[in-house]
C-alpha cells in the first residue's frame, strides 16, 4: 500500500476522505456522507453495556447499521466504470474484494485473509485484529451487497485475536431496507485550520496516528490507543434504532462510557485545555467546536456534532478532569448545532 513518503499516511485515506474545515470528513463521492475517527476502546464498551442490557443481539444490529452503509460507501466507490467492471467480468469480483479489503485495512478494521469466493453466493475468510468483528462482517456484507447486487447474511466465529467470517447470499427481500437510515438535518460552517502536508494535503495533525498496514490497525500515539476510521451515519443509525427499541439505557451507555473516556484524555495529558478538545473532535470527525465562559461554567458549541450523547458524555469528562469537580449540563439543541453549557455541581 502507498504512503505519503512525507507524512507517512496511506494514500487512499486523503483519496477516500476529505477534511474540511467544518468539522466533518466527507466522502468526495457524496458529501453528506461523514467519515470520523472512532477510538476502538470505546465503541467496545458501548457495545459492552448494551449487550450487558439487550443480550448478544446487540451485535447483530450493530452488524445490521454498518452494513447498509457500508453498501452506501462501497457504491460511492464503485460509480461509473470502475464498477461496471467489478460487475460484469468473471475475474473482477475477487479482484475487487481484494482491493476493497485492502481499504478496510488502511481504516484500520484489522487484516483480512479472503479464503472462499464464489460468485453471487458467498465470501469469507479469516480478519486478523479485527476493530469490533460484529462491524467488520456488516462491511463485507456492505461490500457484497454493492458488488454482487444481492441481499446478504453474515455469520462469525470470534477466536480471540482473530475471527472467521462468512458472508451468504440471502433468499427473499432485504426487511431492514427502510431501517437504519440516519440522515443528517443539516450542515453548518466552521474555520477548523489545518497545516496540511506538502505533498499529499492532508492535515499534518494526523501524524500523530501511525498506520500498521500489516496489522491493520490506527494507533493514535498521543493517547496511546487504537482507532479505526468509519462512517458516522453508520454508527449513528445503530445507536438511534437502539434508542427507539429499549429507550434510555442506551444515552445512558454512550454518555458513560463518554465521560470516563473524556476523563480519561485529561488524565493522559491528551486534553490540556479545552482548546484540546476542540482540535481533537475536529480533527476526528466529530464536529466543529468553539468554546466560552470561564472556570465555573463553560459552554461549548458544536457545529455538526456527531451523536449528542457522545459528545455530551465527553465533554461532561473533560470538565471534570480538568476542573476536578463534576459538572451538571444544560444541552440546546438546533439543526445541526448543539449547544452545551457545564457548571460544577453545586457551584
Ligand atoms: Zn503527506
């Protein structure tokens, strides 16, 4: 796979994804589809607590959001000629999962080994490292779906550090079509600056993950953890039909584990500030921030906030790791823009 021989990040992630200056990270082929840099510790223990709530089904329907949108990605990918290629010619379609892999590789999903292929019926192998393996088979569903023109099943076995997955044709019509759609209700301006790299353009802030392409793995090194990079409709739309079936346990969950993760940036010495704080969610996708207000209360306000629990959650554990008291949130919410404002408690 090709680096920027500058700035040592894979080609395809700045072909693949754009940052912009509002916070989001668009895809060129559709830009109302958002790309985001999600830590891989923390969408495990979200799944943890939901599945602690719901049962193993949890995973399934974290399968079922990034399967229809990873669809999506995949034809974004694959218009025009590149696809009718793929489609139409015996030997394109392994090919084209090969080179489809290899992307999910440098988004940091894990390293896959495809090991069975036929045709308009099933493929699988075995996914090294995988970042959350429920996720993973709904991006090979997504690839198969888009590639083969037919609804899919997907089934895994998790053997520790490693994963054996299968991906099957499915009989009958796709009964999720009309579930697990987000769509965004708008998208508002910002001034996130960015140094990009001379060579390949891309902001150099992201030197500080480095790329393990034999592995498959992101590691952001200031926070010395893993990452992976994914659409946030995906994740969005697993969180919202979650919302809708079992209610508040799921804010709950994602605020929780949010706040300690938060906190646990400061007591990294990740955050600082929250000037850190807005440069990381920007960088990562999760929206364009400004902040005011003083040491007794502090507002922040997000344009085009990813997920309101999430970024609520993180906030709430920045306050209080770097004020050292726990903060109580009013939270406004417009069209695109969230507002939070955070006051000790009891202050
Ligand atoms: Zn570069």
């Amino acid at each position: 796979m090709k680096r920027c021989k500058e700035c040592g990040i894979p080609d395809i992630i700045g072909r693949d994804q754009v940052w912009s200056s509002d916070g989001t990270i668009p895809i060129p082929g559709d830009p109302t589809f958002r790309m985001g840099i999600i830590e891989v510790p923390v969408i495990r223990a979200i799944a943890a607590k939901l599945e602690a709530i719901v049962g193993p089904a949890i995973h399934t329907m974290f399968m079922e959001g990034k399967r229809k949108n990873a669809r999506h990605y995949i034809d974004t990918l694959l218009k025009g000629p590149l696809g009718f290629l793929v489609r139409h010619s015996n030997s394109g379609g392994k090919k084209a999962y090969q080179t489809l892999l290899q992307t999910s590789t440098a988004l940091g999903y894990g390293h896959v080994i495809l090991e069975v292929y036929e045709r308009k019926t099933r493929v699988g192998g075995t996914i090294h490292n995988p970042y959350y393996t429920p996720l993973f088979v709904g991006d090979v569903r997504g690839v198969f779906e888009s590639i083969e023109r037919l609804p899919s099943k997907g089934s895994w076995e998790d053997k520790g550090e490693s994963a054996k997955i299968l991906v099957e044709r499915m009989d009958g019509e796709d009964k999720l079509a009309k579930r697990f759609v987000f769509e965004e209700k708008a998208r508002l301006p910002g001034n996130m600056k960015y140094s990009p790299c001379k060579t390949c353009g891309l902001p150099k802030e992201l030197m500080r993950f480095k790329w393990n392409i034999e592995k498959g793995t992101i590691t952001d090194t200031k926070a010395n953890e893993r990452v992976f990079i994914a659409g946030l409709n995906d994740i969005n739309a697993v969180f919202m039909e979650l919302e809708e079936a079992i209610g508040d346990p799921v804010p709950s969950a994602i605020i929780e584990v949010n706040h300690d993760y938060g906190l646990e940036l400061v007591r990294k010495g990740v955050v600082t500030g929250y000037g850190d704080l807005v440069r990381g969610a920007g960088l990562k996708g999760l929206g364009f921030t400004s902040f005011s207000g003083n040491r007794e209360r502090v507002k922040l306000t997000f344009n085009n906030p990813f997920n309101k629990h999430y970024i609520l959650g993180r906030s709430l554990g920045v306050f209080e790791g770097l004020e050292g008291t726990k903060g109580e949130a009013t939270v406004k919410e417009q069209p695109g823009a969230l507002e939070i404002t955070i006051t000790g408690r009891g202050g």
